[in-house]
C-alpha cells in the first residue's frame, strides 16, 4: 500500500515569488509520481510526472518537480508563480508492480497567490 | 479531441434513493476509474474498469458498483444514499493504464448532493 503526505495544507504567495509545495511519500513497492492542478469547480489536470529516468521533471505551465528516493519526496517548484496559478495542488502516486490507473492521491495544498 | 464527460454534472437525491452516473472517456481509451472528492477524506479511488472488466477496486462499500460497456463508456451506481456520499465523483480514463506511462485524464466530475 501507499500513502501520500503533502506538508503544507495552504502556501500563500506574492505575485513573481518562487514556491515549493511539498510532496513526501511511502511506499513498499516502487511507485510512478504525478502533480494534479485542480481549479474551482473543475476536474483534475496533469501537471506533470515521473515514470523513470532523470530525476528532475519538467511539466505545464513551467513547473517542475523533483523526485528523491532516499528522501522518498517529489516537491513541486515554480521560480516565478502568476495570479493564475492560485489552485489546489495533489501528489500521487500509482504502483509500478500492479497494472491499472489506481492513483493514491495526497489531502492537498491550496496555492493562493496574492497581488 | 473532445476529454473525459461526466454527466450529469449537478444532482440532488434524498436520502435511501439511488443514482447513477456516467462517464464517456476519451476515444481509444479503455481503462476508465472513477474517484470519490470530499472536503473531509479528500480524493479516494473508487475502481477501474478495462475493457469491461473491473481491474481494481477500492475500499467502498458493497453499494457503490459499475460497469464498463462494450464502447468504454463507463457508469457508477450508488444505492441507498447515505448524506455521506454528498461528493464530488470524478472520472478519468487513459489508454491501458499508468503501467504502460500512459497519462491519465480526469473529467469535471458530477456533484452529488444528498439531502
């Protein structure tokens, strides 16, 4: 089984600030890893994820994540964070050993980015 | 390409009732899950179904079913309503499932009130 612990329930940030959202994980088995962007009243949307290879992954809207095996974490990061980009964030990940799309998802982290 | 669509996308039962709801994935896809969205136990994965058979299953009780038709279309029941199963239900669906680096795409789900 996994589980998925995102440590900040809420990051406010100024306009053109970096920002880190925080992802760690546990798991028995070797894990894939996705960031999911969530607008109000919207579906899920792919920010970006990791299967294999380089450990620094590059997705939408210039984000990137970071995966740490030893650490087991894959934190999020934006060097520069727009008003658009306020929205709920999710880490998850999915069972490299088993078929299948089940995806363990993390409780969230509201991004509000303020004028 | 037209996405994932979840119909309806707003509903209200009362308690005891039933539901069901829909979801047409993306053309070609055959693997399609549904996810449970609440404030409180946040995003829990429901089941998956590939090509008409269910692959995996999550932790609900005996009164949440589906099923997956012939064309990939995908419906979820859920039978005497309880006002915990107040809910956003999201479905999502990919090729074959992550396994395969597939990226799964989620719909905008359908609200379910219960009152």
């Amino acid at each position: 089984a996994q589980s998925v612990t995102q440590l900040d329930s809420q990051v406010p940030v100024f306009e053109e600030a970096p920002v880190e959202l925080r992802c760690n994980y546990s798991s028995s088995v070797s894990v894939y890893l996705f960031w999911y962007v969530q607008y109000p009243n919207q579906g899920l949307q792919l920010l970006l994820k990791y299967l294999s290879g380089s450990t620094l992954v590059k997705g939408i809207n210039g984000f990137e994540a970071e995966f740490n095996k030893s650490q087991t974490s894959f934190h999020l990061r934006k060097p520069s964070v727009h008003i658009s980009d306020t929205a709920e964030y999710f880490c998850a990940v999915s069972d490299r050993e088993t078929s299948g799309s089940r995806l363990t998802f993390g409780e969230g982290t509201q991004l509000t980015v303020n004028p | 390409k037209a996405g994932v669509t979840q119909t309806p996308r707003y509903l209200i039962k009362t308690r005891g009732q039933q539901v069901t709801l829909s979801c047409s994935p993306i053309s070609g896809h055959r693997s399609v899950s549904w996810y449970q969205q609440t404030p409180g136990q946040g995003l829990q994965f429901l089941f998956e179904y590939f090509s008409e058979t269910q692959r995996n299953k999550g932790n609900f009780p005996g009164r949440f079913s589906g099923r997956q038709f012939s064309n990939s279309r995908s419906e979820m029941n859920v039978s005497t309503l309880e006002l915990g199963d107040s809910a956003l239900y999201l479905c999502a669906s990919s090729l074959a499932g992550v396994r395969s680096g597939n990226t799964i795409y989620f719909g905008e789900g359908s609200w379910l009130t219960v009152v």
